[in-house]
C-alpha cells in the first residue's frame, strides 16, 4: 500500500502507524440503520490491513437539532451499531464535529467518511470534515447507491395508507397510529374494496388460463387433422374397400350355393314322379303292366 496518497492540491495523507493496529473513526447518525450503514463501515475497517474500527454515533439532542426528527432513539441506533461486524468499539453521544482534542482522546488516526461536505454547527455551511481533511486525515468511503434513510422514510411515507392499515390488522389500535375514527373507517372500506379488485383480478386471470388452455387444444386437434387428413381418409378407403371385398365374397358364395343346390332338388323331384307312375301288379303272369291313361 502507498504510504501516502494526494486527495487534493496541497494535501496529502499521512503515514499510518505500523508498530500497532491502525484506529479509524466513522461518525454518522445510523437511523433505521441498513446494509449501506454497513457497507460503509466495511470499507473503513478494511482501509488498512490492521485496522481498529471506532464508530461515534450522535445523541438525539444535537441530531434533531441540526439534522431533524429520527426514527429511532439514540440508545436504539447505538446497540444497532454494537451488532455490526465490522465496529469494534461504539462511542456514543459523539460530536458533531471532530475537533483535535477529540482525536488525540481517542488516539485516532484517521476519520472515514464519504466525499460529500455536511454542515456544520456554524451555520456557514463549512464542512465538518474540512479540518481532518488538512490535515491530511481523511479517509474516503463511498455511499452505496439506491439505498439511505430518507430513501426508506420516503417509500414508508408514499405506501402510508397501507402500512397504517397493516398495524391495525396486526392488533395496533387507530389511537397508537394517530389515526381518526373517520380515516380508519375510510381506510378499512379502501382496503376491502382493493382485495375485492384484487381477487376479481385473480379470478379474471384464471378464467382467461382456461380459455386459452381450450383454445390451444383446439387449434392442436384442428392442426392434427389437417395435418393427418390424408392418412385418416385413406385408412377410411382401405377399411372400407376390405369390407365391401368382404361382402362381396359372401353374396358370391351365397349366390354359388343357391345354383348348385337347385338341380340336385329337380332331380330328386322327377325320381320320385317316375316312381308313382312306375308299379309292377303281381296278380298277372310275370307281364309287365303299364298304367296309361293315354
């Protein structure tokens, strides 16, 4: 690691001790403290190899004084940061700007923090950092994009109406809220008029599934025709063809059956003609006798 760095014109930073672990300083407020709180602190503690981290949080005395209304108490933000990995030590009721004899106190070495100028208590608009930065002190972090304080006080203040509606579902009472007997009523009748859109929304969805699951059956059955047409006609014909064949075969025979079955009854019909016509009369001498009445 370079042993010194230029940040600006004229100022450099100085050399870190290399007989102890390194003592970085990050201040802030750290309310409703989120991934890019620790994010930030990360970076400090690992701006050098052997780095002690201390991290000074303001009392809510002097944050609503020159910041504004917190969510969270001071004594919550600092047990938030006491369950950070990255902080080894939490210095509460911290000054809103670092001065030398809060830095000799604290034997710190260096103070990290974004780029970005804050004000100061003088009202001028002078940058709390400004004096750490000359004297060459000053170690930048960066802010993590799309995530800060005022970005999730901004989101709960948007989606009000429903984050009101779900603590009085989960028991909290429209006086706790701040909530007026008239808004909770007008809320309760939103709400179930937006599940009911909803859940007709569901309904709709699910009606309009099964109309196109029918119509993409259809279309499949109508493509297999088409696309089968000729092997199903043909199979018709041949089953067809092998039926009338079959048919045939059996008038034919039938037919067969008839014509050689009609002379052997003639035949035998005329033989038996013969025989009544034909007789022998025993009373004469052995002549032979004929019947005939012609």
């Amino acid at each position: 690691m370079e042993e010194e760095k230029v940040v600006r014109e004229g100022t450099s930073i100085a050399e870190p001790p290399k007989d102890r672990p390194v003592r970085v300083y990050a201040d802030g407020i750290y309310d409703l403290f989120h991934f890019g709180h620790a994010r930030a602190l990360e970076q400090a503690k690992k701006s050098f190899h052997n780095t002690y981290l201390l991290v000074g949080c303001t009392n809510d005395e002097d944050t609503h004084k020159y910041k504004g209304k917190t969510v969270m108490t001071d004594e919550e933000r600092y047990e938030s940061l006491r369950h950070c990995r990255w902080v080894d030590e939490v210095i509460p009721d911290a000054p809103w700007v670092v001065t030398q004899e809060f830095l000799d106190k604290h034997q710190i070495d260096y103070v990290a923090h974004d780029a970005l100028p804050y004000a100061d208590t003088s009202g001028a608009g002078k940058d709390v950092y400004e004096f750490v930065k000359t004297i060459g002190k000053f170690k930048e972090t960066k802010r993590t994009d799309g995530i800060s304080t005022s970005d999730i006080i901004m989101r709960i203040v948007k989606d009000y109406n429903q984050y009101v509606m779900r603590n009085l579902d989960r028991g909290y009472s429209r006086k706790e809220l701040g909530v007026s007997y008239v808004k909770e009523k007008r809320l309760r009748m939103n709400m179930g008029l937006k599940k009911l859109h909803e859940k007709v929304k569901k309904q709709q969805e699910k009606v309009g599934e099964k109309i196109e699951i029918v119509a993409n059956t259809a279309r499949m059955h109508h493509n297999e025709w088409v696309e089968n047409a000729d092997k199903l006609v043909a199979g018709f014909l041949e089953m067809f063809e092998e039926r009338c064949h079959k048919m045939g075969t059996a008038i034919r025979e039938r037919i067969q059956e008839r014509l050689m079955g009609q002379p052997l009854i003639g035949f035998i019909h005329d033989k038996d003609d013969d025989d009544d016509d034909y007789f022998y009369d025993d009373d004469t001498d052995g002549e032979e006798t004929y019947d005939d009445d012609g």
